[in-house]
C-alpha cells in the first residue's frame, strides 16, 4: 500500500497550489527549461544528420568514391575497367579525364575543374543525371565540343543552353604568332544543379574532346569507382589496385573531401554536447525546487511521520513530484523536438522567401539549403539522458526530506 500512497501524494503536491508562488515559478521554469533544453538538442542533432546525409548523397555522389591513375594516359583502360569491377564491392567503374581551366563567358571569367567523361559509363558512377535542370548527359556527343555546367557557375557567367563560352587550360602553345594560352570554345549542352559548391565550379564534357584538349592521345587519365560502402573505399581501392599489373595510384574520397566530412562529425558531437549541459542545468533546476518545497512542506512532512510515514516513503513522495517534472518536461521537448527536426527545412526555406535573403549560400558553404535527417537513436540517447538526470536530480532534496525529525519540525506550530 505504501506505493499508491507516496505516488498519490507526490502528485497532489505537485499539481497543488502552492502558498509560496515563487516555488511554482521555479518549478514551471524548470519544466520549461528542460523542454526547450530537449528540444534544441533533437531539432540541431537532425540538422547536423542531414548535413552528413546530403555530403554523402550529394557531393560523393558526384565526386568519385575512389580513383586508379597511372603516371600518364592509360593505354589499356578498357581492361582495367572490366577488373576492377570483377571485387565484388564495387558497383561500377568508368573512364575519366580531369584538368583544371577557367571558362570565360559573358564578359566573366570562372575556375573550374574540367572533367572528361563517356556519358554511358558516367550515368553508373554518378548521380548527375538525376539533377539535370535542362538538357542530358546524353547531349555530349564526341567532336561536338559540348560542356554541361553547374546552374551556379550559368548564373554567374549569364549562360544558358546553346550559348558558347571559351575553355582555357594553365598551359601555353607555341605558334608561329608566339606562345599562346590553349583554350577551345564549347557549346553549353545542359545544367545541373546538386545544391552544393559543385555547381560553381564543376563542368563535364566528353572525354574525347577532353582528349583532345588536352593531348592525351584518345586515352583515359584513370578509372573512377563506385563502391557499396563509403567507409570501405580506400580498402577496397587498395585491393583492386594490387589486382592490376603495373603500378597505379590509388586515391579516394577521403583524401579530397574527408576534412569537410571529419569537420561536420566533429561539429556534431561538440555541439551535442554542449546542448547536453543545457538540459542538465535544467534537470537539475530541479534541486532547487524540491529543496524549496521539502522546506515549505516540512510541517506537513513531520505530520506524515507522526502518522507512521517511513523516511523511505517520504523519499519516495518528492522523487514522485520531481520525476513529474522531469517526465513531462521531457515528453514535450521530445514531441516538440521531434515536429520541429521533421519541418526545419521546410520553415527556413518559408523564412528566406519571407525575408528575401538565403542563409546558407552555395558559394560559401557546401550546400544551399538547410537538411534535416531525424535519427531516432538520437531521440532515444536524448530523452533517456533527459529522464535520467531528472530523477537524480530528485535523490537529494527527497533524501533531505526524509531525514526531517518530527519533533523539532512541530516544535513551534
């Protein structure tokens, strides 16, 4: 019977009126200060997932997972390609040639990476194809000196399907006129858009023009691969590159873009925990509270024990109380949390339409919109965090309580 009686009273006390108002505030304070502790916490872990989600999805679904080159132009890449996709974690391979240059169009000049390309191999290695704003892969067709750019890189050079612009490479020609930069002019073909640094300063063209621009004898530079799993490519690029006769070097995604990766995991777990702090200074608000109603409840406290209460179910009583604290300030910073990380997108995308002004642009951060990925691994560490604190942050002041002696507690009422 003592349980239904320390959980009935701990509920009374808590849902009673208090005389003293500034013990409620502390208490709904407190309350609050755990939910909006829990809720922050969930909504910037979402955003955190979602950033690792789309560098992932996006830019390593454009960039190679991992690369084969040999120390000039391959003379047999046919082959190669057939056996690296014999290891049984790679997906697919393809042919690539890749120089860096600057496009000049529009009366505006642009670095980029110029990157040579079979359109019917690439669509197995890349997710280009299913970001195409106008025009296809397909519209690269050998001799026709065509390039697809990013949408960035269009609205910044004033391109659209059809026009020309001029491609120059960092080295030089010697002509009958002198030495001469060596650029070529192409045909805008199509433009893609990834939400991400890409798009500003990525182009594709097809590798026999590129060949041709750069002189490399109608021969690939390398073989890139696509592989299962993103963790396993610098093994599995080791492997296969032990498979070929000759020597090659290996490289992966780890090398080009790894720190941006490394960086946002990092971010991820600082920031989780210092959001964590914010909902331990709130659960243990939670002390002061209880501290506050054991002092204001001791007659009644003394009276209980006169009746028979032992100290282990007064303790019980202001766990009870605490623990409703702690337990609904949690539900609703989980719910709220919750609503929030599954809408944040959508709010700021709402805001900066609002407001005229994009948060996040392409041209400073790797992406132009804000993901959000809810994990509910996530949702579980943080509201497991959150009960856990709060019910220890209830043994003291009931402790405290329970050590209340009867006599001196009634000696002056």
């Amino acid at each position: 019977m003592f349980r239904p009686l320390s959980f009935y009273i701990g509920l009374r006390y808590t849902a009673a009126k208090r005389r003293n108002h500034f013990i409620s505030f502390i208490s709904l304070t407190s309350m609050i200060g755990l939910t909006l502790g829990v809720a922050v916490l969930i909504i910037v872990l979402s955003v955190m997932n979602g950033f690792d989600r789309e560098l992932k999805q996006r830019i390593l679904g454009m960039v190679p997972h991992a690369v084969i080159e040999g120390a000039g132009p391959l003379d047999d890449w046919e082959s190669i390609d057939r056996e690296v996709q014999q290891h049984p974690r790679v997906l697919a391979a393809a042919p690539f040639i890749k120089g860096q240059g600057m496009v000049t169009g529009g009366g505006n000049v642009r670095g980029v990476l110029l990157n040579g390309v079979l359109p019917s191999e690439e669509k197995t290695v890349s997710i280009l194809e299913d970001h195409m704003v106008e025009g296809s892969l397909d519209n690269l067709k050998s001799g026709e000196f065509g390039i697809i750019i990013g949408r960035l890189m269009a609205a910044s050079l004033r391109l659209k399907v059809g026009d020309r612009v001029t491609v120059v490479l960092p080295e030089a020609s010697v002509t009958p006129a002198g030495v001469l930069p060596r650029l070529k002019r192409f045909t805008v073909k199509g433009i893609f858009s990834v939400g991400a640094e890409l798009d500003g300063n990525y182009t594709i063209v097809h590798m026999d023009d590129a060949s041709k621009l750069m002189r490399t004898g109608g021969k690939a530079m390398g073989v890139r691969l696509l592989v299962d799993d993103l963790f396993a490519a610098p093994r599995v690029v080791e492997q296969t590159a032990r498979t070929l006769d000759g020597r090659y070097y290996i490289s992966d995604w780890t090398r080009t873009h790894g720190n941006l990766f490394q960086a946002i995991r990092m971010e991820k777990t600082m920031i989780g925990l210092l959001l964590m702090f914010i909902v331990a200074v709130a659960a243990f608000n939670i002390v002061s509270t209880l501290v506050m109603v054991v002092t204001d409840k001791t007659a009644d406290i003394a009276i209980l024990r006169t009746m028979g209460a032992t100290p282990g179910r007064i303790m019980r009583i202001f766990i009870v109380q605490g623990a409703v604290i702690g337990i609904f300030g949690t539900l609703v910073g989980t719910a709220l949390g919750v609503l929030g990380a599954l809408n944040i997108s959508d709010f700021i995308s709402w805001l900066e339409a609002v407001l005229g002004h994009q948060f996040l642009s392409a041209d400073v951060y790797f992406i132009s919109y804000l993901p959000s990925q809810l994990q509910w691994e996530d949702v579980l560490i943080i509201s497991g965090s959150g009960l856990v604190m709060s019910l220890l942050a209830t043994v003291y002041p009931a402790w405290r309580a329970s050590r209340v002696d009867p006599a001196e507690a009634l000696r002056y009422e």
